[in-house]
C-alpha cells in the first residue's frame, strides 16, 4: 500500500520553517556587516523589509495596501 506523504509545498509547519531560516540568515550576514564597523550597512530598514517579505511572499503577512519596500 503507498504511504501517503504531507505536500510539503502546502505545509505551513515546513514553510514556516523554511521563512525563519531564512530570517536568521538574512540577518546574520547584516550582523556580520553591521560588526564590521559600519552599522548603517546594509540599512536596518532594508533588512527588516528584506525579513517581513520572506514571510509575506509564502502568505504568513500581508503588507497593507500600498505599503510595502522602497
């Protein structure tokens, strides 16, 4: 009998996952800039819109309308 297996395209649990890791990267290289001395680059706006749509583009946000990165 065929097992049956999660779409884990659809799945939020995996999808969710898959946002936070990519937070954590995003903000662990602006970390690794940011120590460098310069903690104006990259922008800290920049990263937290680079965060809010990694989670708006799987449908976890909603940016309201017209408002969204520069």
């Amino acid at each position: 009998m065929a097992q049956i297996r999660p779409n884990l395209t659809t799945d939020p649990g995996p999808r969710f996952d898959r946002c936070m890791e990519d937070a954590r990267r995003l903000l662990r290289t602006a970390a690794d800039n940011w120590a460098q001395g310069n903690p104006e680059e990259p922008p800290t706006e920049e990263v937290l819109n680079k965060i809010v749509d990694v989670f708006a583009n799987e449908k976890f946000l909603k940016r309201p309308y017209g408002i969204g990165p520069t």
